[in-house]
C-alpha cells in the first residue's frame, strides 16, 4: 500500500491531472469531430489500462492489516495539523478537491516567491463523503455514524456552520467557522473584524462538489476555478486578515470518467432496510459478498469499535 501510495504522489497523479486537463479543453471546442478518436482513446486508456488497474490495487492495499500505518489519516488532521501551529491559522476545507487537483494549487502558490509551500497527503475517512469528511476534520475525541446513519464528533452532529463551530470552540475557544462566499463578499474593515482574536478559522469552500453534483461534464472547469479562487481567497486574506498560515485541505476526493457507467458496471439487488445503500457504498451489518465488491470494517476506519461493514465496489462499478 505505502509502494502504491508512493507512486501516486511522485507522477501517478498525472494520469487523472492530464485526463481532466484533457477534457476541459475538449469542452471548449467547438467543433470536436476531429478529436472524436481521439477522446475514444483517452477513454479507454483511463478507464480500462489506467482505473481499471489501479483501483483493484489501492483496495487490495488499503485491506492489509497494517494499511493505517502507512499514511496521515484524515481523522487526525487537527491535532497533527491545526493543534500544534502557534500561529493564528486559517483552514480552508474544498469540497472534493481531490490530490491532482491539490497539487495545481501547490504549484500555483510555489509561483508566488512570497510563499512558503509544502504539501502533505491524508488517507480520507471511509464511507468517503462530505458530511464525514467534514467532521472528520473537526476536533473530537471520538467520530461515528449511527444506527440511523448520522454523523457524529464527540456526539455531536456537526453539518452546518454553526454546529461545527461549536464542535470547533470546545477546542479552540477562539475560533470561527466561516463559508467563503461570506470572505468572497466581505470588505476589507469587515475581514479585519472576523479574523481579529482568532486562533482558528474553518473556511468552508464547495465549488467543485456542488457543481459536480449538478452538472457532472463541469466538474473539471469547476477544479479550474477552485484553484483560482482559492488563490485569490489566500491572498485576500493576508492583506486584509492579516494571517499569513493557511492549510488547505479537502473533505474527500472523487472517481470521475467521462463515459456513463453501462449496466456490466453496476452492482444490483442490493437494497434493504436495515442498509444504507449509495452508488459508491452500503453500510450494513454483514458484509455483501457479491463478485467484484470489497469490505472492511466501519469501526476499522473511524478508530471506535463498530462492528458494522463497508462494502464499496473493488473497480470503478457502482451499486
């Protein structure tokens, strides 16, 4: 697992950085005839040579017994990250911002000879989605999902700016949760306002996820623009907040290929009361063995003692 880790974040990564670079220049053709074969190539390339691969590989990885150990886990972001700056620090938590996508961000502030840059990887929470994604980063002591398959840190459902800044106060009482909207459209005396006393202040930024969740094609000019706004977001907020220390992570990543899932990539029949079930996972008490699908433990991932499973797909199926 550290070996396939590794090799994503030397040059692996490039294979989804140049697919979606690939895809938001397509997109902006006006007459694509002549790329058709071309897309048609891409295509099969990233999805049967490249995801049809690797994805099998990461899953076998992540189901070794010491898998954990290899890389930074999302649950613990704020203690090894946030906790130990002695500098005011601004969090700001893209929605879906997976690495690739991280690493133009990285290279775009390594432009600016006013930064310092370095770039970390984490391991997500499994189920990966925004809700525990997002409480993930948060401080607690303790993270799980319930039997009516809520999210909790320290037994708190913490889905809004306000009660995720409450989770956040027991931990830092100085500190605010904020969207970026709200920064985007603040003047300069009202920045000055929100980030004086502040230790910690969670930006919460959803370009990429809510666009990808309306309009699947758009998702790629949308990681464009994430980038964009959140370099502008940055530089904003040193001239105007004056703070100078920013983490920029995200609350889980995405599999994306342009080409619809068929009727061979989806897993079927597998709805039932006393499951969760969504395209990318299911939540159940016992784990489903059908062919193609992987499990591992819920309390495995989330460091409690739940006995419930995850199952997901092992490729690029869906359920």
């Amino acid at each position: 697992f550290q070996e396939i880790i590794d090799n994503y974040t030397t040059d692996g990564y490039l294979m989804d950085y140049h697919y979606r670079r690939f895809y938001f220049n397509y997109d902006q053709l006006e007459d694509r005839a002549e790329f058709e074969n071309l897309c048609d190539l891409v295509e099969n390339i990233y999805s049967n040579e490249y995801l049809g691969k690797l994805l099998p590989k990461w899953n076998q990885g992540l189901a070794k017994q010491d898998s954990l150990s290899c890389i930074p886990l999302q649950r613990d972001f704020f203690h090894r990250f946030v906790r130990t700056s002695n500098v005011k620090t601004v969090v700001i938590i893209s929605d879906a911002m997976r690495y690739e996508v991280g690493r133009q961000l990285y290279q775009k502030m390594m432009d600016n000879p006013k930064c310092t840059v370095k770039l970390h990887v984490m391991l997500s929470v499994l189920p990966s989605y925004t809700r525990l994604g997002m409480e993930a980063l948060l401080p607690h002591k303790t993270l799980e999902i319930t039997e009516d398959f809520k999210e909790l840190a320290d037994g708190k459902y913490a889905i809004d700016l306000v009660t995720r800044e409450a989770v956040l106060h027991n931990y830092v009482p100085d500190s605010r949760c904020v969207s970026f909207d709200e920064i985007k459209n603040s003047r300069s005396v009202e920045l000055r306002d929100l980030f004086t006393g502040q230790s910690v202040v969670y930006v919460y930024h959803d370009q990429i996820d809510n666009i990808g969740e309306h309009e699947e094609n758009a998702v790629f000019e949308a990681c464009e623009k994430a980038v964009q706004e959140i370099v502008a977001l940055i530089q904003k907020v040193a001239a105007s907040g004056n703070t100078y220390h920013f983490i920029v992570t995200a609350d889980h990543g995405f599999i994306y290929k342009r080409d619809k899932v068929t009727a061979s990539n989806k897993i079927g029949g597998l709805s039932d009361a006393e499951r969760l079930v969504k395209r990318r996972y299911i939540i159940s008490k016992q784990p489903i063995t059908e062919d193609g699908v992987c499990n591992i433990s819920l309390g495995y991932m989330l460091g409690n003692d739940d006995q419930r499973m995850i199952s997901y797909p092992c490729s690029n199926s869906v359920f």
